[in-house]
C-alpha cells in the first residue's frame, strides 16, 4: 500500500519531551527501562517523521518502510523481506508485534552518515535504534548489484542472503520483548546468533581470529564494550560464548532468559536462573574450553 503523510509533530515532540522529562529518573533500573521505553520510542518516531518529512511510505501488514519517493520499487521489496523475518521471531520465539516496525530506507552513504553525523569512514548497512531499523539501499553496497525494478526476484534474493535485516530485526525483538533490559555485549551476540541460525553468516576476518589475539575478560566486555579497541573480537567473543551456551542447554534456554527479563528480573540473575551459573563464570568456562 502506497501512502503519502501530513504530520503534525511539533505540538507532539513537545508533549513527548514532557513525558520524557517525568520519566527520566526512571531509567536506571530494569522496571524504570521497560516503563520509558515505549515513550523513548515514540519520541524517536516522532523525531524521524519530522526529520524525514519528505519521505513517502509503502505499508505492508506488519511494516512501514518511509523512503525518498525515487526507491518505490526497493521499498516494496525490503517490506516482503521485513515480513519474512518477523516470521521467523513469531515462529522461533512467539514474537507478535504490536504495531508496524518503522524501517527508514536511504538512498546512499552519504545521507545515512549525515543522519546520524557520521564521520567519513563510518558506514553500515544497517542500523537498529530506539525502536527503528534504518537501512542502506542495497543498490549502493557494491557496484552491479541488481536491479529492483529490472530484476526483482535477484534483488530479493541477494537482499535476503546478504542483507542485515536479521541483525536489525534480533535487536529489535529483543529491546521490545524485555523493554531494553540486557547489556550490550548480549544484543550483539544475539543478532549474530540469529544470523548464523538462519543464514549459516559468521563475521570472521583476521582482527577477530580468537586464536590470534589475546581475547578480552567479561568486565570488558560488560562494562567497555563499545569501547573497546578491537570491535571485531568483542562482537566475534561474544557471540561464540553464547553459540556454545544454546549448544550446551539448548535454544529454549534463550526463550527463557528473555521471558525472565521481560519480566524486570536483573541480567544477571536472570541469566544464573536459566544456566546455572553467573554471566561471569559461564563466561570463564567458555574461555577455558577455548584454550
């Protein structure tokens, strides 16, 4: 379904700010989280409705992809692709969401960086944020990438393989499903699991060969984790730690950890609950059978 907008959100930023504003002291803890989230989320749709006012969008039943008016074709095509992955959550963990999930689609690198006030060498296909995907045209990640117009079945099908909506989508489950109740390290080991799972994609290159480096201890990865030099080897640690936890107990064990957090249980004491041991001594196992 094609559809134009007509907004109205100055009056509403000002009503969310005010929201925000009572609920702020609230968010150091997981029941302070899981209340603000859903009042953090609407103030970033807001924020990007206004920003992105020229935008149009293309519906489907579950998503809402806004898109400059040029990538129509593209935008239908990552909509069939966004619903595919939500059924892969509702199967796998009985995800159903409530609302359309918000995909921003940009044209280029260029406009993805200004949005987020990139520097030149950053870049990503795909973001996850406040509970919104923001996407790169899959036309622009390398040069005779197909066309979504000449050649829709071929896009769709490169899209699916190599796309990061599997990525996205884990974050986004996962910030909805236990109101952001979790530390860094665990979403990212998450939407790599995830990937590996329904795609057999492992992000593997020389910086994070675990054979190779010395790997980082849990504090750093708990309490540095986006701070921490080599961002390929934390991302690559923490998600075979948590690979050989499902291996050891199981996938259910992770529909279980997020039901505990959904519940406002502390990370920690809901992970001890599910494996027996804390995230730090799971964690030490892990690295000793690495050796």
């Amino acid at each position: 379904m094609f559809t134009t907008r007509l907004w109205h959100p100055i009056k509403c930023i000002f009503l969310w700010l005010g929201s925000f504003l009572l609920l702020f002291s609230f968010l150091t803890s997981p029941q302070g989280k899981m209340f603000a989230q859903p009042v953090l989320h609407q103030g970033n749709h807001l924020l990007e409705s206004w920003r992105l006012r020229e935008y149009d969008e293309w519906k489907s039943n579950r998503v809402t992809v806004f898109h400059p008016p040029g990538l129509r074709s593209q935008a239908k095509l990552v909509a069939v692709e966004a619903e595919r992955v939500l059924t892969t959550f509702q199967k796998r963990f009985g995800f159903q969401v409530k609302r359309p999930v918000p995909v921003f689609l940009f044209p280029n690198r260029p406009a993805l960086r200004q949005h987020f006030s990139w520097n030149k060498g950053q870049s990503a296909t795909g973001i996850y944020f406040s509970g919104a995907i923001y996407l790169l045209n899959p036309e622009t990640w390398h040069e005779g990438f197909p066309s979504a117009t000449g050649e829709p079945e071929q896009w769709a099908r490169l899209f699916h393989e190599n796309g990061p909506l599997y990525h996205e989508m884990a974050h986004f489950y996962l910030d909805l499903e236990t109101g952001g109740n979790y530390p860094l390290w665990y979403t990212e080991a998450f939407a790599q699991w995830v990937e590996y799972q329904e795609l057999g994609y492992e992000w593997v290159v020389p910086a994070n060969n675990l054979k190779w480096h010395e790997l980082y201890d849990y504090r750093d990865l708990d309490e540095n984790f986006s701070r921490l030099p080599n961002q390929a080897l934390a991302y690559r640690q923490s998600f075979r730690w948590l690979r050989w936890m499902v291996e050891q107990h199981g996938e259910s064990s992770l529909y279980e950890l997020h039901q505990r957090l959904s519940r406002s249980v502390p990370f920690d004491i809901a992970w001890k609950r599910v494996f027996g041991s804390s995230p730090e001594a799971s964690f030490e196992e892990w690295r000793r059978q690495m050796e």
